[in-house]
C-alpha cells in the first residue's frame, strides 16, 4: 500500500492536467477529413485514457440537442457507450437493452450517453427500428441520448478505435468505432473502462452491478468479491484493520477468514 499510493497521487494531477487542456470537439485535434491520402496519414493524437483521470470535455450534436459533455455529467454519474455503426445488429440489441434498463441506471443518479458514427437523422430513424425490435421506448423523447459522431472526433477523443480501422483510415477511410464503456464519477474522474470488439455484445445487467460496486466502495469504505451482486457479502480493504472494520460494521458482522481476507455482511 505504502507504494501504490504516492504512485495514484504522482499519476492523477499529471494525468488530469494533460487531458483538461485538451480541446473541446469545436475545436478538434484533426483540422481536415479530407480524402487528400497526405492528410488521412495523420492520425490524430490521443490522449491515454486511464481510470483516475478526468474526462475529456467535448461538445457535439445528440438525439437530443446539442451537449457540453461536462454539464451533461453535472452532479451525476454517466456511462457513455460506443457503437460502430447504426441500422447493425448487435448495436440494435444494444440500445434497445440500456434503453429497458435505464430507469434503474436512473434510481442511482446515472445518466446514459450512447454514440455511434452517423448524423442525427440516421441517428432518429435507427431509433424507430430498436423500438420495433427490442420493445424500449427510444423514440419517446425522454430517453438518453446517442451522440452523432460523424467525424469521429470523440472516438479518437477517448480512444474508441481498434488497429484494425486505425490501418483502414490510414488508408484513406474513416473507423468504425469499437464497443467502448465509460463509467464516469461525478467529479467529471473516470471510475471503470471496458472494451469490447464488435462482434460481442455487452451485458448491461453488468454494466449496472458496476455501477452498484462502484457506489457501495465509495459511500461504505468496502471492496466487492468475484460474482459479487448487490446485497451480497462484501469485503474489507487491506488498508483497515479487522478492528476498526468491527467497530464500524458491528462485530457480529464481520469475518476473519485470513489476515489479508475479512467477509462483511448486511452492508447496504
């Protein structure tokens, strides 16, 4: 512990200094998308994303207005997702299932923010084909967002590209992005990042138990074991003795099984 700490603190101000300074997407890193093969050989700079940093700010046009990302956040939680592509059949699965679990992303003060690299009117039509398909609600109005990427600037932004379409726009053609997951505190610090290849498909109930984890170590002081679902056991942090962990969690409540590994319970 002694040497992952001052290792957090010496990363964390260096990190969060070089990613505020970034521009926002009005003003991108890349100037020109133009076919000129000269230019598409300049792949744009991104920044190296990592859990503790501060999420880049950006603007762009949503399915539901246009948006700063940082006063989206505002005092909430945000999970944004990536899509390769609209009208395709994992993203369609997808969208539709966040958009079924979304009141209870709601429940925990978390907003959703999906994007995919197509314009805002493909965006409105795609969304008529996941409610046929799936049974949400997208084209209600008062579901969250997708964010028109057309020019990948966010992708290249948070590193949402695999090598695959990094080489093929190196050739002359814009990516596809990858299924990238994003779960962003409200201090605007990146808290978990997933990554996924197009062809699977996320699991969204999972998505939502890390959320669960995410908030329980933050407000009870825990740590979550494998498999470990809302309501179940949890653990105590190497950093607290079995003493004060009874003190604080009642001790009845608490198990010593080894040194290093003490069980919880009735921790909510």
């Amino acid at each position: 512990m002694s040497f992952i700490a001052p290792l957090r603190s010496a990363f964390r101000p260096h990190c969060a200094r070089f990613v505020v300074s970034r521009p926002a997407i009005s003003r991108p890193v890349v100037r020109s998308f133009s076919t000129s093969p000269s230019l598409l050989r300049k792949f744009p700079e991104q920044p190296r994303l990592r859990i503790g940093c501060v999420a880049p700010n950006f603007t762009a046009k949503t399915t539901r207005g246009p948006i700063d990302f940082h006063e989206y956040i505002g005092d909430s939680w945000v999970i944004l997702f990536s899509h390769p592509a609209d009208f395709t059949p994992v993203c369609t699965t997808e969208l539709g299932a966040f958009a079924k679990l979304e009141p209870e992303f709601t429940k925990r003060n978390v907003r959703l923010i999906g994007l995919s690299a197509n314009d805002i009117d493909s965006h409105a039509e795609w969304e008529k084909d996941i409610d046929e398909v799936t049974g949400s609600a997208m084209t209600s109005g008062g579901g969250f967002p997708i964010i028109a990427d057309e020019k990948r600037e966010v992708a290249f932004m948070y590193d949402m590209v695999d090598q695959q379409q990094v080489e093929q726009y190196m050739s002359g053609t814009l990516p596809l992005t990858i299924r990238s997951v994003f779960i962003i505190d409200p201090k605007k610090t990146i808290r978990l990042i997933m990554t996924y290849p197009a062809s699977t498909g996320r699991n969204t109930s999972e998505v939502l138990r890390c959320v669960d984890a995410l908030q329980l170590a933050d407000g009870k002081g825990i740590a979550t074991p494998v498999d470990w679902i809302k309501g179940g056991d949890v653990i105590v942090p190497p950093s607290v003795s079995t003493k004060d962990a009874q003190e604080k969690f009642g001790k009845g409540n608490v198990e010593e099984v080894k040194r290093y590994l003490r069980w919880v319970k009735n921790v909510e």
